[in-house]
C-alpha cells in the first residue's frame, strides 16, 4: 500500500551515501558501540529504524541503518537537521560523541544475508 | 399503531410491578411495625360505595396475557426478503420484540442471530463481512446506548463505503415507557448521533411504514457509493399484535444498476490514455465484485501502462508485472493520471511534510493531465472531514469505477494503432523490469534482522505467508504501517485483501477480520490477519464470538507492546522542542505487564499459541495453529515483535 504523501526518508539519505563510502567510519571521533547501542534503544531510534536497524514505517518507509553507507559527518548532519519527517537530535539531548558511538553501533550490525536462501522469502 | 394503553403485555407488567412492590413492602421491618402501631379507628367495614361495587361484580378489564401475531413477526418476515444471512447483535430491552421473532418466528435461519459482546464489534463484523461477501449483515443494538458504542465502527464503514445494516430499538412514545432506565435509553430522533455518517435513516410509525423503508434502506446502502443505513424499531411496534395483517404488504426489492459513466466523456478519456507517454492508473475502493480486478488488469494489460494500488480494495494483483504501486516514480513521471475510486486523489499528486511549519507541493510532472473516474463525489457530507483536501483536475467523470471500466477498455482499443501497439509493449517491459527489481528489493530488505528478537515484521509476515501460501487463502487485515504483506506475498484473488479500516478507528481489524472470516468460511478460504496488538485490546471480547460460533480464523497478534504510530509521533514533538525522548513511552507503551494474548485467546476459548519471541519458534507455532484453524476453529498467534 502506498502512503503518497511520504517521499522516502531513504531516498534522502541515500544521496549522502553517495558520498565516498570508504571514509564513514574513520571520520567518527573515538566511539563506544556499546554505549552507542544503549542510547540507540533508549533514545527512540529504534522505534523508527528497528532494533537491528532494519528499517521501519513512519510517513512511509524509513531507512536500514545496519552498517549505513553514510559518512559520519552526513550521519551527523541528518541527526541534527534533518530532511523531511524524522525528529531532530539537538545538541541538548545528543552530544557529538553519543552521536558517534550509535554510529559506531550500527556499523556493528549485520547487514541482511542473500534473500534466496531463505526459504520462506522466496514464496 | 397499536397503543401500549391496550397492550396486554405492558398492563401485565405493570400489574406484575404492583403486586412485586406491595409484597417487597409487606416483608420490610418498618411496614410490619407500622400495621402493629395504627390506631383502632373504623373497626366496622364502611358499607361499599358504588365504585367498588362495580370493581367486585363487573367483568375485568381487558388484560389478556397471550397475543397471537406479532409486529416483529412480520418485520422477521421483511427481512427474510432481504436475503441477510447473518444479523449480528448484542442483545437489548428495546429490541426484545423482534429478537424473540428472529428465534422463534424465524427459527434463527436467514437471518442467524451471531452474539457479539459489543457493539463495535457487531458493526466491524459487518463491515469485514460485507467486503468479502459483497452484501450486508443486519444489526441491531439498543437505541441510545448501544448505538453509541457502535458508532466507531460506523464511522469506519462510513468512510470505508461499506454497507452496513443497523436496526436499533427505541421507544417513541413517552407514556409507554417504564420508569427508570427506559427513559435514559429512549430518544426523539435516536439517529442523530451517528447521522453524519449515515447514508439514509428513519423511524418507521407503522408496519407498513417498516416494511417500505427497511426494503429501501437495502437500496439505499447497496447502491454505489455504498454506506451504512439505519431503521429504528418502536418497541411498541414490535411487539405489539398486528393490528390489520390483512393490509400488510411486502414491498419488492430492486436493485439499481450501477451507473456506467458518460460515453463521450469515457472517449475523452480513452484519448488522453492512448496518447499518453507513461500514464498511470491509481484505484483505491475501486473491486466492488469479483469483476473489478479483471477489467483493471485488462485495461491495464491494453494500455501497458503502470497501476498503483492504494489498497482500498483487491484491485489489482501485486505481481503483476504493471503493479508500480511501491514506485512513487510510476505517478510522479506520469503525463495522464487517472484516479480510479479515489478518496485521496490530493495525496496522489502531492507531498506533505509533517514539521514545525507543515508544507506541500505538487509532486506530478508540470502539465500531466488529471483525470478522476468514481462515485466519490456523489456522496460527501460537511462535518466531518473524511473528504480529503480538494483537488483539481482536468476531467471529473462520474459513474461507478468497475461498471465504467469494460466500456473505457473498448474505446482504448478502437484507439490503438500499430505504432502504439509497439510502443506500449516497449513500455510494459520496462515497468515489468521495475516490478521485478521492487519485490527483489523488499526480499532484500527483508534479510536484516532476519534472525533477531523480538521478531522483525519483515519476517513476521514472510513467516505467515510461508505458512498459508498453499492454501486458499485470504488476507483481512494488517497492522498499522504494516506493509510487508503486500511488498511480500502474491495476491491474486479477489478475496486476496479487503481493504482497510476506513477512518483509521483503532479496534477495527480483530473484528472486521471476523466479519471477512464468517463470509469465507462458506467458501472454505483460510482467512488469516496480522493484527496489532493495540488494536486487539478494544475489542479482545471478538474471540469469544469466533469461538462461540465457531468461525476459523488465523489471527496474528503483531505484539510491539505499543501503540507504536502515537510512540512515534510524541517522539516526533520531543525532537522539535529538544526536551529528549527517553521517556516517550508514557502513555504510548502496552507494558508493565506485558500482555499474554494467548493466554487472553485461551481464556475467550480460542487456541493460543506464544508469546513468541524467537524467531526459530514461529514457524512450528503457525503451523499448528493453522491445523486447529484448518479443523474450523479460531487460533490466535501472539509474536513479540520490532516496531514496525
């Protein structure tokens, strides 16, 4: 079912993607994954982009995050103005480095596996 | 119309009351002191005047305890004509009279009576019911108070344009009503309350009167654009004796014929979709039957040209090669837009962005025709707002969407030529492609988190169609920004999906997928839903229906523990005023304590099966659930569950 009035979110991001996918990770200061996962949960971003940053639905569908092609800075600047619907982080609530370790966090996700072979997704 | 004055059954009740009161007063302490301590006055009898005399030596009065005809007999008779098959109720005073002629007058057959333990639940049942069957269910409930616990789900079936068809009892006259609560349940106009919502409504006075408005009541409800009718019952009218049976007549019921749009208007647009570059169809409540789909696909199929699918109703099979209906691209790049049945049709050439300053602006490509086709605009009323926001458009074509739609695929093909052929099938290869790169992508998607807990939707939903894929199966309902289902599985039947809520009334898809199985079940379908947990708790009291009537449903409670839309939206407002989020979850969240749902299925006398947190363990739990559904009971999943 299409909710039309929702541009995806992930079309948004995905043109930060675009952006030399080798220097996401080394941009980010010193992070704590483990930090980064419990302010994931405990900070709501999981209730748009699911617990293994899997992605989600709000105004239509949002994003994977699970090792996001993002570089750290275009993490950061979508976490501190975003584009369309998702909420902003300000400083207030989010310092730099909180925002690094749940970067940190989710470049500790899996990514999906191939869907065929999973049996159940090829029905 | 018979007067409660003459009826023998009220005198009887009143004289019942009397006789009740001065026996309760008899047995009080203080009645009994106060015959000991009355003075000794008059001890010799008074000689009788003549008012006794007439009491003691004149016949009694007319007060006869039996009747042998019956208003609600006749009104059982009314709708025997109409064809209902099931009348689904929760039981009141003011509709005593006719519930009793349902049983014995007509012997619970055509209509069977389905007890519901709410009012809610009654009228979603009829309006999941209507969806897959294609005619309504009756109902009845109680004038005031029952109406107004109904009126939710009216509101849904309103906006749904689903008919719906609701009897209420009330009792008009007011010397007729019995002190105390019957005053509270009695009403001038007891419709005026869910009138906004209503298509057409009366208060018959007579049985004559009945008989004509409940046959066009029918009418009125099953002519496109359908909606809910509502006829109220006078109690005095149905149970009372009929008065003058002789005269009584039964109207017959003709249907109107669903209108077919104007034919030069159709070769306008014929026109317009031949000679368009990438035009796009989009339906929403456009399948009103069996027929809806396969004269879409074939229009499609002629035209080669992309259909996006809002979900309103099965109209359009989701693999087909022309289905675009996750590629926002597929409207966004049209040259012809032609809307099918649409509430929304705004929402489908614009983008709306919800922030601190909300905004919109118009997503179609500059200079792309707009082209509406339907029955939407023939039926709008002022309050409330179900409309959607206006917008304009080139052509404005009315008459029903599935009648019209043979008519405009034959004035497309009078219109093809060679050269169009060709590159309509160029065309149809490329949005073929498309549709094939959307459902592998979904698949692809679906892969993260496969193995987590608790369980992605992704695969929650990929897991139930695992399970049912093989069988005949029907999909009735979904959980709120659940998309999975229709990203993942193949719909193809025209009872593959019926739509959704309508008004977006949380609590309509437990019992609205009831509603859709009891219409199944004839057929021998397999009817499954995915449900949210949130939704469940308005209405949990709908599995005990399922059980008591043995209705077979597979029913998955998607358990995010959440009303999980209002979790994000909160968040959403915390964001904007920088004030943190951690603490969201207050009065959005379903926990402490977590709610067992299988337990809740067993204790309604539903098989239960979870709470299912590991992913390993859905796969067996569906299985057996699908066996006791498959023997013709319900069972309930319950699969904790990611957010979304």
């Amino acid at each position: 079912m299409i909710r039309v009035p929702s541009l995806l979110l992930a079309a948004a991001l995905a043109a930060f993607g675009a952006v030399d996918p080798s220097a996401r990770a080394q941009d980010a200061p010193r992070s704590d994954a483990a930090n980064g996962q419990r302010i994931y949960l405990a900070d709501g971003c999981f209730t748009c982009h699911g617990r293994s940053g899997q992605g989600g639905n709000y105004y239509g569908v949002t994003p994977i995050l699970a090792k996001t092609q993002l570089p750290f800075e275009g993490f950061k600047m979508q976490v501190r103005n975003p584009v369309r619907v998702m909420p902003p982080y300000t400083e207030a609530v989010l310092s730099d480095k909180e925002a690094a370790d749940i970067y940190a966090f989710l470049q500790t996700l899996p990514t999906g596996r191939a869907a065929k072979d999973i049996p159940a997704l090829n029905n | 119309m018979p007067k409660r004055r003459n009826s023998p059954d009220v005198a009887r009740r009143n004289f019942l009351k009397g006789a009740g009161l001065a026996g309760a007063a008899a047995l009080t302490p203080a009645a009994a002191k106060a015959q000991v301590s009355a003075p000794k006055q008059n001890l010799k009898a008074d000689v009788p005047g003549p008012k006794l005399i007439a009491v003691e030596t004149l016949p009694p009065q007319k007060d006869p305890v039996t009747q042998t005809s019956s208003g609600g007999d006749f009104m059982v008779d009314v709708l025997k004509t109409l064809d209902f098959d099931y009348c689904v109720i929760n039981c009141a005073s003011s509709y005593r009279g006719i519930h009793e002629s349902l049983i014995n007058h007509g012997k619970n057959i055509k209509p069977e009576i389905l007890t519901c333990p709410h009012e809610e639940i009654a009228v979603h049942m009829a309006q999941g019911y209507a969806k897959i069957d294609g005619k309504p269910l009756a109902m009845m409930c109680h004038g005031v108070v029952g109406l107004q616990h109904a009126a939710m789900a009216l509101y849904n079936s309103w906006c749904d344009r689903v008919p719906v068809y609701v009897m209420i009892g009330n009792i008009i006259e007011a010397n007729k009503r019995a002190p105390g609560v019957e005053w509270a349940h009695s009403a001038i106009d007891p419709a005026a309350i869910v009138r906004d919502f209503l298509k057409w409504d009366d208060q018959p006075t007579s049985l004559q009167h009945f008989a004509e408005s409940a046959v066009r009541a029918y009418k009125i409800a099953t002519t496109p654009p359908m909606a809910p009718v509502l006829i109220s019952l006078d109690a005095e009218l149905q149970e009372n004796p009929i008065a003058d049976p002789e005269r009584l007549r039964i109207p017959k019921l003709s249907k109107v014929v669903p209108p077919q749009a104007d034919a030069g208007a159709i070769n306008e647009l014929a026109k317009m979709l031949v000679a368009a570059e990438s035009p796009v169809l989009i339906c929403d409540r456009l399948a009103r039957t069996g027929a809806g789909m396969t004269h879409l696909v074939e229009l499609a199929e002629t035209l080669q040209c992309a259909v996006v699918d809002v979900g309103g109703r099965m109209n359009f099979p989701s693999r087909h090669p022309l289905n675009q209906s996750f590629r926002r691209a597929a409207i966004d790049q049209a040259d012809v837009i032609l809307g099918l049945e649409m509430n929304d049709f705004w929402a489908a050439a614009n983008s709306f962005t919800d922030r601190i300053e909300r905004s919109s602006r118009s997503t179609s490509k500059p200079g792309a025709k707009m082209v509406t086709l339907g029955t939407r605009d023939y039926l709008i009323k002022s309050n409330f707002q179900d409309f959607a926001r206006y917008q304009e458009v080139d052509l404005a074509i009315g008459g029903d969407g599935e009648a019209s739609l043979p008519a405009l695929t034959e004035a497309v093909k009078r219109l093809i030529d060679g050269g169009r052929k060709q590159a309509f099938e160029a065309r149809g290869k490329k949005l073929g492609a498309a549709q094939l790169a959307s459902l592998e992508q979904a698949r692809a998607a679906a892969t993260v988190g496969w193995d987590a807990s608790p369980i992605s939707v992704a695969r929650l939903s990929a897991e139930v169609y695992n399970t049912v894929k093989d069988e005949d199966w029907s999909l009735v309902g979904t959980s709120t920004g659940n998309n999975w289902p229709r990203r993942l599985w193949d719909f193809k039947k025209p009872y593959s999906w019926n739509g959704g809520s309508g008004g977006g009334g949380i609590g309509y898809t437990l019992p609205a997928s009831l509603g859709a199985a009891l219409a199944n079940k004839k057929h021998g379908r397999l009817t499954v839903a995915i449900g949210g947990d949130g939704d469940f708790m308005f209405a949990p009291g709908t599995l005990w229906t399922a059980a008591h009537h043995r209705i077979p449903m597979l029913y998955v409670v998607l358990n995010n523990r959440a009303y999980h839309q209002e979790y994000m939206y909160v968040l959403a407002m915390a964001g904007r005023r920088s004030r943190g989020v951690t603490d969201v979850d207050i009065g959005t969240t379903l926990k402490d304590p977590n709610i067992d749902y299988a337990t809740v299925a067993r204790g309604f006398g539903v098989h239960g099966e979870g709470p299912i947190s590991d992913p390993a363990e859905l796969g067996p739990a569906l299985k057996r659930a699908l066996a006791v559904v498959k023997s013709g009971q319900p069972a309930l999943v319950d699969v904790v569950s990611e957010p979304r």
